[in-house]
C-alpha cells in the first residue's frame, strides 16, 4: 500500500484515503510528510545549482 502514499491531495484526503481502505492513518501521513520534504529540499538545492551558480 505504499503507493496510497504516493498519492495527490493535501493531508485531510490522505487522512480519508487511509480511513477507507483501513490502512494506518500514521503510514499514510509519514509518506506524505516525507514527499513533501524531499520536493522542498530538491526544490531548494536545483534552485542553489542552477539558478544561483550564475
């Protein structure tokens, strides 16, 4: 079920995502918490390589 992870929306529909299809609520949001941390910080350090470098 890591895909459910993976999936768009914010964190009330993971949280409803998770309720229906009787996955752990805490799995669901340490996936989203984490996608979202890996787009922040890419976003930061493409942002230092390409855009800040000239």
């Amino acid at each position: 079920m890591a895909e459910a992870g993976r999936a768009p929306g914010g964190l009330a529909e993971m949280s409803l995502i998770a309720l229906v299809l009787q996955i752990e609520t805490a799995f669901m949001v340490c996936h989203h918490v984490a996608r979202i941390l890996m787009v922040v910080v890419g976003a930061a350090l493409a942002f230092r390589r390409f855009v800040a470098a000239k």
